[in-house]
C-alpha cells in the first residue's frame, strides 16, 4: 500500500539545484522491487497536529498496520506513537521451506504543550489513527499594564 502513495523527499521547489532528477533516479535505483517504484517502507509515518479550543487532535497515517501494533504514551506533554511490524511469508515447496521476514518499527514524539493526561482518547480507523489529548485549564497570568 506504501507503494501506492507518491512521495519524493528529494524534491525541493525552493531550493532546486538541478540535481533533484538524479538523486530521486538513484533513490529509485536502490529501492526495492521492479519496476522500480517510491515506497514509504525506509520512511516513517505521516502526522498531522491540530490545536482546538479544548484539545489537541493528532492524526496519523498507518495503512495495513494493526492496532495491537501500535503504543500511544504522553508522559509530561509529550505524546509518541510508536509501532512495531513483522511480516513474514512461507512458501512450501518440494523438499525445502522458504521463509522471508520484514521488521519494521517507527516512533514519532509531539510536544503538546499544557496537555492533560486524564481522558486521552485514541482509534484507528482506515489506517488513520486520530488520538485526542484535552487540554489543562489554566489561569490567565497576563497582566493589563497601563502606560503613562
């Protein structure tokens, strides 16, 4: 599915040198599989933060991973999500066994700042995990300074 998605991290319209074209050839060259493709596989997972009047809604894109895959932690307003993905494939056939296995793990951590860790929801739903973290109430500590 990663393979579906089109990602070129080399690109750059701001800072363009001309060279952009042979390092995403060598990019390609080097990936796995034919024809040769952009894949998501050596990258990580994408997040998106939103600030709201009474949380913060955090949602991530995790296509074909399971939610016994994932961790979500927020210790001292730092929320990370991480997962950890083994896949593996056997193929019987004549005398011998083939096996492949592929690992994969990924971490992101967001600093939400004045989060609260009572009633933090998470789902994942689609490949999309949306996690919800309330907001503290806090005092307004500004003070009205009058100018002479």
């Amino acid at each position: 599915m990663a393979g579906l998605v089109p990602f070129n991290r080399k690109k750059s319209d701001l800072l363009s040198t001309g060279f952009d074209d042979f390092h995403n050839m060598l990019d390609d060259f080097f990936s796995e599989g034919w024809p040769f493709k952009r894949s998501l596989a050596a990258d990580t997972f994408k997040v998106d933060v939103r600030e709201e009047e009474k949380e913060y809604i955090v949602e991530a894109e995790i296509p074909g991973v399971k939610k016994e895959d994932i961790q979500v932690s927020l210790d001292d307003g730092r929320l990370q999500i991480s997962l950890n993905k083994e896949e593996k494939t056997e193929e019987k056939e004549k005398n011998y066994i083939h096996r492949e296995r592929r690992y994969s793990s990924m971490k992101r951590c967001i600093h939400l700042d004045n989060a609260d860790s009572q009633g933090v929801q998470a789902n994942l739903e689609e490949g999309v995990l949306v996690v919800k973290v309330p907001k503290k109430e806090t005092a307004d500590k500004s003070v009205k300074i009058e100018i002479q």
